[in-house]
C-alpha cells in the first residue's frame, strides 16, 4: 500500500513538474548560430536535414540520419537534423516527438519566422520544400544539396567519397 502510494505520489510530481524542468532536446538557434556552428566544425562532414515534425516524408527518413551518425561515429561527420517547425510548434511538440521516436542525432530548431530570409543563404536552389538535405564537406568546395526524401544508400553514396571510405 505504502509503495502505491509512493508511486502514484512520484507520478502527480512528474505531472505537475514545470515544462522547464524537462531537459529540451534541441537547441534553439537562428541563422546566425547556425551558421557558427557550421563553422565550429572545420574538419568535419557535415549531413544537415531540414525537416518538421508535421512531415510525413521527414518523420519516414529521419531513422536514416540516425544510423549515418551511428556507423560513422569514429569518422570526423556529424549529422544536424534542423527542424523547421513554427517556434510555437517547437515549444509544446518538438520535445516529445524526439523522445518518442529516440533520435539521437543533434537537433537544432531554426528559430526564424521568415523563411524567405534564410533558404538562399543555406542553398541558393532551395526552393524551401521539405524534407532536404545539405551536405557541407570539410573543405572549400562545393556543397551537395538534395530536396526531397533520401534513402539510407543515397546517403552513403554522397558521404563515402568524403571521409575517404570504400
């Protein structure tokens, strides 16, 4: 008896436990910081996906991006998965969602309200549809972009040839 009620104490705390105690998942950012944290990672591949919660397309290829980052932990690529979700969307959805489905790749939110401010500076042939996915290599050179869902083997075919794997 004294265990449940214990228990059920331990659950109404959790229930009525401010949002803010939650740990969020994600990071909020805007252009600006996502643009520095591009830059924090000189020497690494970077696998950017652009994705909502609301996406059926996104949600499907999201398990993609997590294997990616898994089987090349040992390897200089890190994969961001930047949710493009209305900042009032973000605040009440995006933590459950990714706890859900445990992803464990790094998110960001990109906090901006103007998309037209920002898709020509991540890729110039944007035309801001989702699901897509920028692939920035180490070095100076010429970023692959790709609009719409990719699979786990496309994927591969473009990062293989940029950590120098067979």
């Amino acid at each position: 008896m004294i265990r449940t009620l214990l228990a059920s104490f331990g659950l109404l705390l959790l229930a009525i436990a401010p949002a803010q105690a939650q740990k969020a998942l994600f990071q909020s950012v805007n252009i600006q910081a996502f643009d520095q944290r591009l830059a924090a990672g000189a020497d690494t591949v970077f696998v950017v996906n652009f994705w909502a919660t609301w996406c059926a397309p996104c949600i499907r290829e999201l398990p993609h991006f997590d294997a990616l980052q898994k089987e090349y932990a040992d390897k200089k690529l890190k994969v961001l998965l930047v949710s493009v979700d209305a900042p009032s969307r973000a605040k009440t959805a995006l933590n459950g969602f990714l706890e859900d489905r445990n992803v464990h790749c790094e998110v960001l939110h990109l906090n901006e309200s103007k998309p037209h401010e920002y898709i020509d500076r991540i890729a110039p042939q944007w035309s801001g549809s989702i699901p897509a996915t920028l692939v920035i290599p180490p070095s100076p050179g010429k970023r692959l972009f790709h609009e719409g869902e990719m699979s786990l083997n496309e994927l591969h075919h473009w990062i293989k040839p940029l950590i120098n794997v067979p």
